[in-house]
C-alpha cells in the first residue's frame, strides 16, 4: 500500500505543476504518514537529503558546469565548429553532420547536454535552417546531438551514478567514449539521409587540406581539454573531482588570457548559471533519496527483480524490459531524479544476468539521455527549442527519425558490451 501511495502521490503532484524535487519530497512524506505514521519516522527525510548532499565526488559538477560555461562564452565553441564544418561540411547534410561533430567535440569538454545543446545551437540551428532543414528537423537534430553531451567524457551523470552506485568514475568516463561516438556516427548518418530525400545541397566547398589544418591549429587548445581530464584520470595524476577543477583552471587561461574573449560580464554570467545548475542537480539529487530509500524499505527492487525473472529466464528479454523500463521513465522523469531512483532497482537484475556493473552503468545512461531529447521533461529538447524559438508541435515529427537513431546505438551498447568495457579494460588492467 506504501509505494502505491508514494507512486500515486508523485505522479498526482508532477500532474499539478509541482517541481519534480519538491514532488519527490513530498510524494514520500505522504505516504509514510498515510501508510505507517509509526514504523516509517519522517526525520528519515532530512537525515537522508543531508546524507546525499555529503558527497565529495559531487564536487566535480559545479567546476564541470562552470567550465562548460566559460567555453561556450570564451570563443573556445566557436572554434570547435568551425573545426566540424572543415571536416564534413562538403557532403549533402553537411551542415548537420557539422552540428553533430561540433556537439562531440564540446561534449568533450563540457560534460552537459543543456550546455552542448545551447553552444552549438545558437550558431548551428540557423545555418541548418538556411542549408534546407525544416525548423523542426534542425531543432529536432540539435537536440538529440546535445544528448550526446551526457555521454562523452567528462560526464555529470556518470560522477553521480559512481556516487549512487559504488562504481569507478574513470572507468564510466572511458566506457562512455565508443557509445558516445557510436550515436554521433548513427545521428550523422540519419541526418545524410534525411538530406539525400530532401535533396539538400551541401553547405560547403570541398575539404581543403589547408583550411582543415588552420581549423585544427585554432581548435588544437580547446581540444587539450580532453586531454587534460582524461589522461589526469587515466594516468592516475587526479581523480574527476580534481580533473574538473583543471578543466575550470584551462578554461580560464584559454578564455581569458590566450584568447582575451572572456569578459568580466560573461565570467560572471558563467559563474551564476553554474550556481543555478548545481542548485538543482544537488536538491533534485537530496530529494530522490528518501523516495528510493522508501522504495529499499518495501523491497521494491526485489519485488521487481523477482517478477521480471520469473517472467522469462532469456537475458535479452530481460535486457529489453529493462531498456523499455528506462526509455519510458525517461520520458517523464528528468534524468537526475530517475537515475538515482532506477539503479537500486535494476542493478541487482543486471548483475543477476551477469551484466558488468559498468556495462549496465553506461547502458542506464545512455537510454536515460534519449528521454534528454523527449517531452515532457526533455531538457535538450527545450534548450533546442528556445534557441531555436520553435514550439514543440514543430519538432515532434521530424525529431522522430533522430531518436531512432539513438534507439539503435542504445541496442548496439546494450547488446555488444565490448563497446563499452574494452577501453576500459585496456586501461586500467
């Protein structure tokens, strides 16, 4: 009766316009009041916020936010495009597949999908739209390129769910590079179609040797970022924590002193967005930990585990209910929140199957980031629309064909684990 209520209770205030942490909070007040007033003490509630909130490993998201921050501001974004249109902008589609490249190199160095999304956005949505993409095809494509954000390390999520689920934060950040790449290459391919039907025209003259080698020489300092957080981490000279903070430090130097690009005004713009993210991510974080340590109490994830083994005894179905599982929360469920509520649950059905808690990890991730790019909760998405002042009506058709694509490297990753573990083995055994 207990996670009836809690269930009903959320869903009820997410309904009313309730903020999703606030909705969480309250949703498990409610229903330890109604259910067990006695057994279930709501001091657990504060004990719980606090508890989550005493993470060291989540310092790196405020430093990874505000380095992202100060690229996009500091000219270091408007190098990695015109990096990406060098190297494919000749093809049919060009112009898209430029979006999509410009999002892996800034993911790379951002760690955001709102922040991948906007960057690239503001200055690639309108050359798509001139190129011959509809406003809801190019918004569509922005937005699931942004997701992409997400998964290329560094990574936001994957420092939390190394917090949530006890699991290497390095080796999460190397498994998420072949899924990362493998969606741009799927998103790339999707967009080279949707050209060819339509009959676009490519948006550039052909790759000239000369212009790829000035564009790389202008991109080479942006692109030392990667450098910086993945081989501190690989080689053991700092942890994601510490590698965030030298990301920050880079930034600043390339920014402000190389490129002399970063006011006063954008650092400070810069460090309040930071504050206004972080805020969020650390109460959405707070708040989903009495509603999963409510769900642990009523044995949920057993329940759960239980029934869906005893459904079938087939690994891939298995994988596949829990991929629907995930593709459907995602839709409704931001993906901060319904991380920390879905891996107690899943992860004792994973490891049962004989699933590597990485693998699972980078798959959780993965299939969450698609509900980056679906309403209602889409954060991509309504980043994509803002920049691109469409409505969501616009978007929906042709934004299809996009999540498909990412459908289809999420069945890639989840059925072929090499994707994700054979970088990690290789560099850490």
């Amino acid at each position: 009766m207990t996670v009836q209520l809690l269930l009903a209770g959320f869903f009820v205030l997410l309904v009313l316009g309730v903020p999703i942490s606030v909705a969480l909070i309250l949703a498990a007040a409610g229903a330890m009041v109604a259910a067990s007033p006695v057994a279930l003490d709501l001091s657990q509630i504060p004990l719980q916020l606090c508890e989550t909130a005493n993470s060291f490993p989540l310092l790196a998201i405020p430093f990874f936010v505000l380095a992202g921050s100060i690229m996009s501001r500091g000219g270091m974004s408007a190098r990695l495009i015109d990096l990406a249109r060098s190297l494919v902008g000749r093809v049919p589609g060009g112009i898209a597949m430029v979006s999509v490249l410009a999002c892996m190199f800034f993911a790379a160095v951002s760690g955001s999908s709102a922040a991948t999304t906007a960057a690239i956005g503001m200055v690639l949505i309108p050359a798509m739209r001139k190129s011959g993409f509809s406003l809801g095809a190019a918004t569509g494509l922005q937005a699931t390129a942004g997701s992409m954000g997400i998964i290329i390390p560094p990574s936001i999520p994957f420092v939390l769910l190394g917090v949530v689920g006890g699991m290497s934060i390095g080796r999460l950040f190397i498994g998420g590079v072949i899924p990362g790449v493998l969606m741009g290459m799927t998103l790339m391919a999707t967009a080279f179609i949707v050209a060819l039907v339509q009959r676009h025209e490519p948006s550039s003259t052909r790759p000239n040797l000369r212009n790829i080698a000035r564009a790389s020489a202008r991109a080479i300092l942006p692109l030392l970022t990667v450098f910086f957080v993945l081989g501190g981490i690989i080689g053991g000279f700092v942890t994601p924590t510490e590698a965030a903070m030298v990301a920050v430090l880079w930034a600043l130097i390339v920014s402000g002193l190389v490129y002399r690009e970063l006011s006063r005004r954008a650092f400070y713009e810069a460090l309040v967005d930071t504050v206004k993210v972080t805020a969020i991510v650390v109460l959405c974080i707070g708040a989903t930990k009495p509603f999963a340590w409510l769900l642990t109490v009523e044995l949920v994830p057993q329940h759960l585990a239980e029934w869906m083994l005893h459904a079938t005894s087939s690994a891939v179905m298995i994988k596949l209910m829990m991929l629907a599982i995930l593709l459907l929360v995602g839709t409704v469920i931001d993906l901060t929140p319904a991380m920390i509520l879905l891996v107690p649950i899943l992860m004792p059905i994973a490891t049962g199957i004989g699933m590597d808690k990485i693998h699972f990890g980078v798959m959780l991730i993965l299939a969450l980031a698609i509900g980056q790019s679906t309403p209602p909760v889409g954060i991509s998405l309504f980043v994509a629309c803002s920049v691109a002042k469409a409505r969501m009506g616009e978007v929906a058709a042709p934004l299809i064909p996009f999540l498909l694509a990412l459908v289809v490297a999420l069945l890639i990753v989840t059925f072929w684990p090499a994707t994700v573990l054979w970088l990690p083995n290789l560099f850490f055994n």
